[in-house]
C-alpha cells in the first residue's frame, strides 16, 4: 500500500475515498472498506496523525498504533493512504476547505463513509454537503453497537471475547521488544519485554494466552507483585521459540484470560503456576 503524507505526495487519481481515523480498523470499518474497494476506482483512505481528539487536548487510548493501522488498511484492500497531520489548522478548516484541498486535490470521485459521518469544523458538513459539492456518496449503514469507542470500554473491562467479535479479529497489544530484569530465563521461562506506546490501550492486569509470528504466547501485563513490582510489565512467553528478539517489534493477539496476577509463598509455587499457564496456553483457541 502506497502512504502519503500530502496530497502531492499522493497525486491525482479516479478515486473513491473514505476519511475517517479508523481506530482498531474494526468491522464497521471493515464495512466502509468493502465498500470502497467494490467501487472499483482506486481505494483511498484519508486518515488522520495524531488521533483528532488527542490534538484536541483529550486522551484517547488508541486501539492500534499508527504503523498497525496502516497495515490493517492494507489487509482490508485499501491501495493507497493519505496520512494528515492533524493540527488546529485542520481543525478549524470548514467542510468546502477540507473537501478541496483533501479530496479533491487527490482526484476522488466517490465518496464512501457511514451514514453518521461528519467532517470539518465544529464537525459541521455531512453527506448531504458532499453530494452538494459534486461527489458520488456512498452511505454505508452502521454495525450496531460497534464503534471504537466501544471496543475501548470492552477491553478495559477484560472482555476479550466480545471486542474480538467487535474487531473481527483478537484483540492485540503492540511493543518493541527491550531489555528487561531477565528473571524469567532463571525460572525457565525466557520472557520478551514489551515497550509500548504510552497512548495505546493495554487490558487490565493478568495473565493471558495468545499468539505471535506463528508462535503461542503466555503473556503477563502488570507489575509482577511476587517480587515487589510497581511499573507496569508486558512480558510475553512465546513456546517452543528460541531465538534473540531484542529491537524487534511483536504484535501479540490476546484469545484468552487466564488468571489474575498475585504473589506466590515461594519461588517453586510461581513456577509450577506458570507451567501451569504455559500448558493452558497451548491449549487456547482465538476468540470466534
């Protein structure tokens, strides 16, 4: 997949185009996306860096980071991406502006989006105003009950199974792999530690079953309360894997929640517990 970050970069093409953050690129969006790519013209997603309600001034706890989101966009047929650096220029750009300079400065002749969609200042143009300027609008009706912000409030609550059914896929966490304490090679259990975006959303404290690159994963998130931990550890297991990670960025899909995290009498207890959750691990299927 092509990814611009002007629309010069971009250039002209006979375009359907879709705007929108696309957060998690979860199956209402996925709706939107099978869409465009049925139109037939060049599928083109204008997206947005960093998250619009971020450069607002309000935190949002991202579902995927920037690298993930364009990877699932591509997955979903998209050709080519215009990522716009959102600023308070662009906020305050009314919907004629936004529709000139963004869509069609890049040639777009179809306009794709949820019937929902807003655009422009004070979120002040719609559909109807694209027709108006001369686009061939799209309306996608919306999935029920489904919507980032959902998504969101599915995972802090721990619910893995229905924001999986939410993505159409399971949910994941994302890091680059870092240098850690290296006490899991002393029990056994060789741990790649996670170094994650301070934006993006982590489900809550435990340990999980999931997968990676092919591989199984036992996955702690925490603060390892056996030993006194007080920062936040993403420390994933993956079986049967032999190898040197370090630098290395994992995207781990989380199927399962196995148990809360808590302190152990000894050392010989914690590691039969993680056996344990190593052996349930191997045993976990991804959430339907």
């Amino acid at each position: 997949m092509k990814v611009a970050r002007s629309p010069a970069e971009l250039g002209t093409a006979r375009r359907a185009t879709a705007v929108g953050t696309f957060d998690g690129v979860h199956v209402g969006h996925r709706r939107v996306l099978d869409e465009l790519v049925a139109t037939g013209l060049t599928p083109t997603v204008v997206t947005f860096e960093p998250h619009p309600r971020t450069a607002l001034g309000n935190r949002v706890e991202l579902l995927a980071t920037p690298e993930r989101r364009l990877e699932l966009l591509a997955e979903a047929g998209v050709e080519e991406t215009l990522v716009v650096p959102f600023d308070l220029e662009l906020a305050r750009l009314t919907p004629e502006e936004f529709a000139d300079r963004y869509l069609r400065a890049i040639g777009t002749e179809i306009v794709v989006e949820g019937v929902d969609f807003r655009f422009g200042t004070r979120r002040s143009g719609d559909l109807e105003l694209l027709e108006r300027l001369g686009f061939d609008v799209r309306a996608v009706t919306l999935v029920e009950d489904v919507s980032s912000s959902a998504v969101r409030a599915q995972l802090n609550a721990g619910d893995l199974g229905a924001a999986a059914r939410a993505l159409g896929r399971p949910p994941e966490v994302e890091g680059v792999v870092v240098s850690g304490d290296a006490r899991g090679g002393t029990l056994g259990f060789p741990t790649a530690n996670l170094r994650v975006d301070a934006e993006l959303l982590v489900p809550p404290y435990g340990i999980y079953a999931g997968a990676t690159r092919g591989y199984r994963v036992a996955m702690s998130i925490g603060v390892n309360p056996h030993y006194g931990g007080e920062e936040r550890r993403l420390e994933a297991f993956l079986l049967d894997f032999e190898g040197d990670l370090y630098g290395e960025r994992l995207v781990v899909e989380l199927w399962e929640r196995l148990r809360d995290e808590r302190a152990f009498a000894d050392e010989a207890e914690l590691v039969a517990q993680i056996a344990r959750d190593v052996e349930r691990a191997r045993a976990a299927v991804a959430p339907a």
